[in-house]
C-alpha cells in the first residue's frame, strides 16, 4: 500500500510502499479517507517533536485521520462503519493511566503516539487499530471527520479548565484565542458556538488582507494585532478576559496570559514550547494568582469521550466554516501541497480514498 513517511536520514515526506497491515485480535482494519496536517506533523518533520518506532527506519506520518472500517476482525465495529482514530497507544504492554481509560493523562514514556512519537500513524491506504480506540461518527461526517482530533483536543482543554473554576458560581462572559493557526480558529468557532461567552477575541501577527482574519471576524469576534497589543496590553485596550485559551507554543503566553485574565478568570496553555530562558516578574504574577484568584491549566492529548464530545461539537458548527477553514485536500500525486504552510493555508489534508 502506498504511506506518506519520513526516514532517520531524510525527514522530507514521501509515498513509500509498505506492506497492508494485518489486524491482531480485538483490532480492526480501516481503510483511510483523509488525514489532516497540523503543526505537530511540522514539528515531527523538523525533528523538534516525537520519535521514530523501535527498530524502523521510517515513521509513517499522520494523526488527524478518518477513515472506514474495512474488516471488523470480530470486533463490535461493522464493515462500512465510518470511524476517527484517537491517538496514544499502550508502549510495549499496559500501564495504570490505560488501564483507567485515561491516557490522555498519562505523562511521558507511558504511551506512543500514532504519527508521533513511537508509532506509525494513519497517512497510509490502510490502518489497524483496537476497536477501544477508534470512535464511530455519522457517515454524513466523513468529509470533515479528521477534525474531529483537533477538536478533541480543545473539548479536553475547555473540560479542565472549567473544571478548575467549579468551586464557585463562574459566570464567564469574555474570552481570547491566543494563536489564529486552525486549532485556534476551530477553537474560535467553538467558543462562538457556546451561549456562556458573549464577546470573543482572537489573537495574531497577520496583515490585512488575510483569510484567517476574515474568518475570526465573520465569526463575529474581534481581531487582535499581537504587534499593536501586546497580551499584557489587551485588558486595557479591550477588556480583561474571562477565559484564555493559549495555541500558539510561544512561552512568554503563558505569563502574559496572568496579565489577560480578568479577576477569577482560568487560562487554557495547548501550545507546546521549545526551551527559552528569559526573566518575569514573579513576585507580582504571584500576587496576580493568589489575590484575584486566577488560574492557568496546561492540557495535551485527549480521550475517547472527549473525541465523542467532539462529534457533537463539529455538527453543531456552521457549514460556511469548513469552506474557508480548510484551504486544500490534495490527493497522493500532490501530497506535497498539503505540506505547504504560508500565510494562504489554514488547514490541509492528503485525501487517500473517497466513500
């Protein structure tokens, strides 16, 4: 079968051919739609994130994915049932944070990730995987269905967070995106969608004209210059924010989002950051948390339920979004476009099959 990998010596992707895998007992076999493209990919292509699998020399890409149940292989799952996969896997045998189902909690060296770290992912003709990993969506989804990770991903982040806040009577009203990339768009959309938040904001470094702009403010959130207003500077030149949610992987965020957040208000950190030393004022971000009862929640990966929530999140959203969201599906003799990450792209896909 034809797969999009990359080697030890060679991180550029390529269609390589492989093997069909064969499913073990209680997997099944899923012949591949679409996989998404995210800036995790471009992080692992890069070698600044993840690891190839023990004792191969490719790692094949992909972690976003939909696709079709090809052969249930015994499982509950039937042929033709269209499916989404999550993404971390027992590492060489079972640990407690599997056991739990919970291993989007499980911290580093107790899982793989497919596409990532430690295993191949879903950019491949075909896939397997456990039946306990892989969530049924309506087949009218299929389409949009590799969204259904990114999304997951912001459904864990708004879950701890408001879970931190629920000591009290919290009545949120404003929040800010930090990052305008596809996750922090998507996570725009869904805070549009939710009926607690009144006003919505959307951080960036872009220029007008620019497409990521005219779909923060056709969601009908405000845009944010970072250049012009700074994180620190945003409850002086808008308001201070109820709900901060971090995408963008830049350190210094996650202090300034301290500064952001209104009195009571929770900041959501989902970017990862590469190392950078660099000095803040302890002393007053302290006095920031403890006398104006602020909070910071950091959140990476997520479960089966919050890829279930997930579904439910993506019907809800408004068809023109997915028009101007994702900016090309290419199939395997352009792959290479779906790749490109300048100022024109939002959200890609490498389309493998078609329902």
């Amino acid at each position: 079968m034809d797969a999009i990998a990359v080697t030890r010596d060679d991180p550029t992707p390529r269609v390589v051919d492989l093997p069909r895998p064969e499913p073990e007992p209680g997997e099944a076999l899923v012949r591949t739609l679409r996989v998404g493209v995210d800036g995790t990919d471009h992080e692992v292509i890069a070698g600044g994130h993840g690891g190839f699998p023990d004792g191969d020399d490719h790692l094949v890409l992909g972690h976003e994915a939909v696709g079709v149940v090809e052969d249930p292989n015994g499982t509950d799952l039937d042929a033709g049932d269209v499916v989404v996969p999550t993404v971390r896997r027992r590492p060489n045998g079972g640990n407690e944070f599997f056991e739990r189902g919970e291993p989007d909690m499980a911290p580093g060296g107790k899982y793989h990730e497919r596409g990532i770290e430690g295993a191949h992912g879903f950019m491949a003709e075909y896939f397997t995987s456990p039946a306990e990993f892989l969530v049924e969506i309506p087949a009218d989804l299929a389409e949009r269905g590799f969204l259904v990770e990114p999304v997951s991903i912001s459904e864990k982040g708004f879950e701890h967070a408001f879970a931190s806040r629920s000591a009290f009577d919290w009545r949120p009203e404003s929040a800010l995106v930090l990052g305008n990339g596809s996750l922090g768009l998507l996570t725009l959309a869904m805070l549009e969608a939710d009926d607690r938040f009144e006003r919505t904001y959307c951080l960036g470094r872009r220029d007008r004209p620019d497409p990521t702009i005219d779909l923060i403010e056709d969601l009908g959130a405000t845009y944010v210059d970072s250049r012009e207003t700074p994180v620190p500077d945003v409850p002086a030149a808008h308001e201070p924010m109820d709900f901060v949610y971090e995408a963008t992987g830049y350190p210094k965020h996650a202090f300034e989002t301290i500064d952001a957040l209104a009195p009571n208000g929770v900041g959501a950190l989902l970017g990862v950051p590469e190392d950078w030393d660099f000095e803040v004022g302890g002393g007053r971000l302290h006095r920031e948390f403890v006398l104006h009862n602020k909070a910071l929640v950091g959140s990476v990966n997520s479960g089966v339920q919050h890829f279930e929530d997930a579904v439910d999140t993506l019907r809800s959203l408004p068809e023109w979004l997915f028009d101007d969201l994702v900016t090309g599906v290419y199939g395997l003799d352009e792959f290479e476009r779906a790749f490109v990450d300048d100022e024109t792209t939002i959200k890609t896909a490498v389309q493998f099959d078609s329902r």
